[in-house]
C-alpha cells in the first residue's frame, strides 16, 4: 500500500477535486430535532435521508447535503426526503427554486408543521401544498415489517411504515397503491410548478421503487451520471484538476466484478497499465484511471 500511494501522489490527484454536484440533499436539524424527541422508528430522519441517499448513489451520481435555506441555483435536482418542519424562509426558497425550472423531490410526512413544530391549517402537506399540487387527507401508519404493493410504471414496489391518503389537486399521479381502503389512489406524484417540477413519494418505498423515482426525476431534471454503466455493488465517482480526469472504482463485495470503461485505453495507476474496454474488479478491487482532459 505504500508503494501505491507513493506513486499516487505522483500522479497529480492529490491536487484534484470532484466535478461539481447536480443533485443536493436537504438536512436540517430543525427537522432532526423535531422528529428525534418522538423517539420513532417510522420517524428516524437520518434513516430516512441514508435510504434516498443510497438510491442515488447508486446512480453513481454525487450529492452536496445543503441547508433548506441555502443557495440552491446551481442545482438540477433537489432532494429533501423527511422534511416535517418547513418555515416560511424554507418555503420560499424552495418555491423559488422550482420556479426557475429546479425539479424538487420531496418524501413522506413533509410540509406537516412550521418552526413552532405547530401544524399549518388548511390540509396537508400545509407547507408544501401548492408547491406538491396534492393534498392529503389522512395518514395510514402501517406496523413494523408490513407492506403495501404500489404500482409504478415498469412494475409492482412495495411500500410501508406510512401512507399518505393522496387527492391530486393540479399534481399528476406517477405510481398508485394497490391495497387497502385507498387502493388505486396516488402513492407518488409530479405537479409542475413554475419552469420546474415537484415529485412527492406519499409512503415509505423500497430501495426498488425509490430508484424508480430517483430515475424519473433525473429524466426530468437532464442528470446522467459520469458514463459509468456499474453495478450498484460498485462505487465509481469522478474527479479532476487542470489537466487529468481521475475516474474511481471499487468494488464493494468480496466477489469478482466486470465494468464497462468509460475511457479505454486510460492507465490505470494501480497496476500501471492500459486498460480496454472493460475493467475487471478482484473481490474488494480497485481501479484507478486517468485520462488527460
């Protein structure tokens, strides 16, 4: 390993950063706070941000975790899984956002309350309504490992923990549920708002039906991710100085995998060679190449 990292640091990547991000994460800790005192399992706000997290790393796509009140232009894609408490301040810049051609992705249980933790009159999700185009008129807590069937549109998810009785108002449904008394009613939604698009998940899904979701809002928000076709068992991110792109893979599990290069016949500075059109991944592998810009 010494040997290696010498020759890294030789290369020029210590001196490199990552390629700016498209998509942002809200964590609060208003929201943190607020969901931490009832001491909940269906309420435990960093499990609920790590699942949305995970679903568009997944993508190989990089997330900034950001602020709710922070500069969100230089964003295509906003994500904001859990967020109960919204203030005005928050509110408004999420509207802002969105009306400049932003797509905002929110989840479950959010809008619900203001900085006061008091709920907003009017309907669910108070906060966000206009902005989700939906309101919502109860909640259906299922029990600890119960699930719901939802049905999207390349097939059947499961969801749970929570369910949002969805109406549309000028929202559009993407997914449904497929049981209980609110069968065939909205489980995800899409309301264009402004040049942008709002998407709101009404339940908890599956790492399945969140990558779905992750999907759609990335059609919709223009995102790829760095010509990276990997296996989601395999970490790949990009980064880059004046003159090198770095590309990193690693392979997660103790099996052998094989991924498309994005760059043949870049070295790899690990074993310092060419590489092909495919990279082959030992158990627990590592692949780092570097072509020039």
């Amino acid at each position: 390993m010494g040997e290696e990292l010498k020759r890294l640091s030789k290369s020029g990547i210590l001196q490199s950063d990552k390629l700016p991000s498209k998509v942002a994460m809200i964590f609060d800790w208003n929201n943190y706070w607020a969901n931490a005192e009832l001491n909940a399992t269906s309420r435990n706000y960093i499990n609920k941000l790590l699942a949305y997290y995970q679903a568009i790393a997944r993508q190989h796509v990089n997330i900034d975790l950001v602020a709710p009140t922070a500069d969100l232009s230089q964003y295509k894609l906003v994500v904001a899984p859990f967020m109960y408490m919204v203030t005005k301040q928050d509110r408004e810049n999420l509207k802002r956002y969105v009306q400049q051609g932003g797509i905002l992705l929110t989840g479950a249980f959010s809008g619900m309350v203001n900085e006061n933790d008091n709920v907003y009159l009017g309907g669910y999700p108070g906060g966000l309504r206009k902005l989700t185009g939906i309101w919502i008129e109860e909640l259906d807590h299922l029990d600890q490992g119960k699930h719901i069937p939802v049905r999207m549109a390349d097939g059947v998810v499961q969801g749970g923990g929570l369910d949002e009785v969805i109406h549309l108002e000028n929202a559009k449904a993407v997914a449904v549920y497929e049981g209980k008394y609110y069968a065939g009613t909205p489980a995800v939604t899409v309301n264009d708002f402004g040049q942008g698009k709002v998407f709101h998940v009404g339940t908890y899904l599956d790492q399945n039906g969140l990558q779905a979701v992750i999907r759609n809002a990335f059609s919709a928000a223009g995102i790829t991710g760095h010509a990276l076709q990997a296996a989601a068992t395999v970490d790949c991110t990009v980064r880059q100085n004046d003159q090198t792109r770095y590309y990193f893979f690693v392979n997660t599990t103790p099996a052998g995998q094989v991924v498309a290069n994005p760059v043949p016949g870049a070295q790899d500075l690990l074993s310092e060679e060419k590489t092909g059109k495919q990279i082959n991944l030992g158990g627990y592998g590592v692949a780092i190449l570097a072509v020039e810009r």
